[in-house]
C-alpha cells in the first residue's frame, strides 16, 4: 500500500502474483511503480488485516491518518488500530523515501 505525504492511500496491486515461498520455479509478475518523496509504501502481512471484523479500507484510513508520523509511530499505531486483538502473526516494514 502506498500512503501519499497529503493521506491519500491506494495498493501497488501491478505485481501480484504467488505468496512468496509457494512455488519458487513458476514466473513472477514484475511491476514498477514511482513513490513520490514523503510518501510511505508499507509492505504487511495478511495478519494485519485479514479478520472477519477487518476490511482493507480500515487499513487505507489508519495509514491516511498517520501520513504525517515519524515511521516507528506510524507502524506502531497501525499495529496497535489493527493488529492488537489478532491471534495471527503480523509483520510490517515500511519504507519513506526522501527528496534527493
């Protein structure tokens, strides 16, 4: 998911393709995509979003809200809005780059 510097969000969705780890022989779909300075790509697992209470949406508005947060507190809030009453495991890296 990319979550712009002004909030607004949308998932980089041009390389889907196979879990990592499920057939290492079959080809992958490669995709590229720009990622404007300030903005935040955040890469998670399904943990932290797939519950039957749980939609993507919530997601998009959590990490809207925290576009403007140092990164530790950005993923620490998202893991805290989201993933606080969740058995499964979750994992979270995001990624903010900097004008040159």
């Amino acid at each position: 998911m990319l979550t712009t510097r002004d909030g607004r969000t949308h998932c980089l969705d041009g390389g889907t393709g196979l879990l990592l780890g499920m057939d290492p022989d079959a080809p992958r779909v490669t995709a590229r995509d720009v990622l404007p300075a300030h903005s935040t790509l955040l890469l998670y697992t399904d943990g932290l979003v797939e519950r039957r209470d749980e939609a993507l949406d919530r997601l998009r508005r959590h990490a809207a809200d925290l576009a403007h947060e140092p990164l530790d507190t950005f993923c620490d809030e998202l893991l805290i809005g989201l993933g606080a009453d969740s058995a499964d495991d979750i994992a979270v890296l995001a990624v903010r780059p900097s004008p040159p």
